[in-house]
C-alpha cells in the first residue's frame, strides 16, 4: 500500500459531496471519477490507498491502523441506468435540492452513503488517529451489474493477506419510513436459474400437441410458481422462487414454438442451500417429463447471518444516540456486497438511507437524514474502535 501526498483541505460537508458525486454518471462498471475525487481526502486524514482493480472494475481499499479488531465499512460508486430522461424532473446527474430532499440518480443507492462513510471516516481520525485496531474503507464500481470484479474478487486477495475484518458496515440503504428504522442483519442468497425445454418448431394447422414446449411445461410452471418452502425462522423470510421471465416463438402466429426458456429467481434461506433447491428443482422437471430439457443455475450470492455480537449492538446504539430510535434488526430485501463477506465468516451489518425511491425515477434521499448520517457511522467506529 502507498500513501500519496495531496495537498489538500477536503471539506467535510457531506451534501457538497454527495452533489459531487452524483455530478459524475458512474453507470456500472464506469467509476465515473467518484473515486478519484474521493481518495485525495482518505489521504489528508491519513489513511494508506490502494487500488485493487480488476478488468474494467475499480476497487479502491483505505486502512487506517494495524491488529484486531479490523472494521471495515464498504460502499459502491456505481449506478442504475437513470430511464427515460425526459420523466425525471430535474436531470438525474444534475443534484438538485427541493423541499429538503437531494434528487439524482444515486442519492439514495448509495452516493449520499458513501459520502456519510468518506465525512465520518474523515471526522473519526481527526479525533482518534489513535484508535484501537484496524478501519478500512472498501469502495468498489461493481455492485449493481454482474459484480463478479467487484468485492466478490477483492475478497480472496483480503483472505490471502489475511485483511479479511472481524466486522463490516456496509451503507446500503436499509431505512424504510425514517433514517435508522431498520438495518439488515443478513440477506438471503439468490440463484439466478435458466430452463431450456425443447420441442419441434411447425405450423400450427399440423403441429402435434407434445411436438409444443409451452403446452407441455404448463403443469410444471404451475408447479415452480406454487413451490412452498417451510423454512422461515425469526431471523429469514421463507425461501421463495419467482418465475421473472418467458420467451418462445418466432412471432409468428401460425407458427408454433421450437423451445421454450424460462428464467426463474430464487432467494434461498440459510436452512435451503443452493444445492438441496437445484435436486429439489431437477425431480420436480423430470417428474413432469417436458421433454429434452436443460437447466443453467448460477448462485449469485450466498446467504449470510444474522450478525450477532458488537456490530449490531454497536449500530442499535449508535442509532440511539444519534436519532433517538433503535433500528429493526432484518433480513429481507435484496442482496449487497455484504454476500461476499458474510459467507467468510465476517459479522456484516446494513445501515443506510431510507430506501423508497432507489432504482426509481426522481431518487432522491432527505437532507436532513444525509446530514445526520455520518454522526451515526462515526458513533460505530466510536464503539468498535474505542481506545
């Protein structure tokens, strides 16, 4: 690692930086420069950078201190593709502030997060250069695409060197009505699955019915979407499969279909691995005899928690402090980078922005709460990383 001399004085204004940022279009895996208007200031408060970029994807590690125990607080710089321009009220890469709320693609999920991180990390050291232990900040370009060059490659280099942390705050935005109502504890893994079925491609006037992949996987798509999975427990949601997409036929009306592809999602409790769900699947397609068939299955991301121990407590009362409420400890909703780590061992925590308008046109995250975010952050390392 190196530390590069800037002379700089960063401003700690935390909405003046989440502009900044949104003012870069940081389209996945494209940085966008987010990073390079970030590091100058990691470096002033005394942090040793490194870049650990794989293919197109940058990843950008910050330390701080050396020993036990290691909390890491990790972000993305990327993006969602805004939509249609011309429905967004102001430019979606032109930050706007109205009626308290900072609008542009990004302010929620996750740039008004990883400026909390950046203000608070920069704040924490300018009180306690002297802290207890190691803090890392981990940034990366690849967490809304395929995130296969993202924190899911940096991972191995942190186990190798054996810089995996004991603990990971991660800046998602986990908020449902108000700032700090709920942090997630946990995700539940997802498996992206691929079902080929073939048949004989005809004229409607001549075909046979089991020549017809859709006629013949009508009592199995039934089957798939009516799956009932009894695993819930008081920390998971239930396991639950989702059939997200159909294609067959050449658009043609007489013309009936050669094969039928159906792509289906399932986000898997820890008591389901993705194992035990794919023989699951495979007896249920046999079973149903389609015809010749083939199955593509690609776990995305493995489940992980819940985190128990000082992280969570750590956040609970930091959250209490700072906002004067105690976050709902979940595991539902998607998934974040958090499933790279969670699954080697690390106590992983979701702490961010209320999440009502992430993906959407018009995002945008409360001033108010932006401004309010790194107290909370800085109030957790407070905790881990006390003298």
């Amino acid at each position: 690692m190196t530390g590069k001399a800037y002379n700089v004085n960063p401003s700690s204004d935390v909405l003046a930086l989440a502009k900044a940022l949104i003012e870069r279009p940081s389209l996945t895996p494209d940085d966008g420069g987010c990073m390079d208007l970030i590091e100058p200031r990691l470096v002033a408060a005394g942090m040793a950078m490194e870049s650990l970029d794989f293919g197109d994807v940058r990843n950008l590690l910050a330390v701080h201190g050396a020993g036990p125990p290691h909390v890491m607080l990790l972000g993305h710089t990327d993006v969602v593709p805004p939509g249609p321009l011309e429905e967004w009220t102001s430019p979606p890469f032109e930050p706007s502030v109205r009626d308290g709320m900072l609008y542009g693609r990004g302010a929620a999920d996750m740039k008004g997060s990883v400026a909390a991180l950046v203000v608070a990390v920069q704040r924490f050291l300018a009180e306690r250069a002297d802290h207890a232990g190691t803090l890392s900040l981990l940034l990366t370009s690849d967490e809304e695409g395929p995130a296969e060059h993202g924190v899911r490659a940096v991972v191995p280099v942190l186990k190798k060197r054996r810089l995996l942390p004991d603990a990971c705050l991660v800046g998602e935005p986990s908020s449902r009505e108000r700032l700090g109502d709920v942090m997630r504890i946990g995700r539940r893994g997802s498996i992206q699955a691929r079902l080929i079925i073939r048949g004989v491609q005809g004229h409607t006037a001549y075909a046979h019915p089991a020549d017809n992949p859709v006629h013949r996987a009508g009592p199995l798509l039934a089957e798939l979407g009516q799956l009932c999975y009894e695993d819930g427990d008081d920390d998971f949601p239930p396991t639950k499969l989702q059939i997200s997409n159909l294609r067959a036929g050449t658009g043609a009306e007489n013309v009936t279909p050669g094969q039928l592809e159906i792509r289906f999602n399932i986000r898997n409790n820890p008591h389901s691995p993705a194992d035990v769900l794919k023989d699951r699947v495979e007896a249920i397609i046999e079973a149903h005899d389609p015809g010749p068939w083939c199955l593509d299955w690609r776990v995305s991301g493995e489940p992980f928690g819940p985190a128990r121990g000082a992280l969570p407590m750590a956040v609970v009362e930091a959250c209490r402090e700072v906002l004067g409420h105690s976050p709902e400890a979940d595991t539902g909703g998607g998934t974040s980078d958090g499933r790279f780590l969670g699954p080697a061992g690390v106590s992983v925590v979701e702490l961010g922005p209320v999440n009502r308008t992430i993906h959407q046109v018009d995002e945008c995250v409360s001033v108010a709460d932006l401004k309010r975010l790194p107290a909370v952050y800085q109030a957790v390392m407070n905790r881990l990383l006390a003298d």
